[in-house]
C-alpha cells in the first residue's frame, strides 16, 4: 500500500516535469526554424513581390522603401496575378 500511495504523490510531479520539458522543447524546435515566405509591397500604385524573406525582413524592407501597404504570406511563393493564357 505504501508503494501506492508514494507513486500517487509522485505521479502528478512527474507529469508536469515532463510536461515542461516537452513544452521547452517544442520552443527551442520552433526558435531553430524560421519560416520564409513572399513578401508584398505596394508603393505608388505598384504592388512588388520579394520570395524568401522571414516576416521581419519584410517588415523591415517595406518600412525602408516606404511602402504604402505590406503584407506577409508564410511558405509561399511569389504569384504574378496572372494565368498565362
């Protein structure tokens, strides 16, 4: 009986040191990956695609060439509005 209630003591600990661990884990794995994606631009009437770019560096770009209006789309290229046909 004493092995029983020891391990429902410490079962609760357990579960959230490994819950923590888990969580701290999942942080370092998405800090290590930094998602690109299209970063769009539209100055004087013009709207700019640049590929590739992390959402900071986009934000950072459109700031210094004064883009009217920016956007950010993850995991995509860039489209250029037409169908080819």
């Amino acid at each position: 009986m004493t092995g029983r209630r020891r391990m429902r003591r410490i079962a609760p600990f357990a579960l959230g040191v490994l819950l923590t661990l888990g969580l701290a884990g999942a942080d370092a794995q998405q800090a290590g990956s930094v998602l690109t994606g299209s970063c769009y631009c539209m100055a004087a009437g013009e709207l700019r695609c640049v590929a590739d770019q992390t959402e900071d560096q986009c934000n950072r770009r459109c700031a210094q060439e004064l883009c009217d209006e920016w956007f950010w789309l993850e995991r995509r290229s860039c489209w250029n509005w037409g169908y080819g046909g």
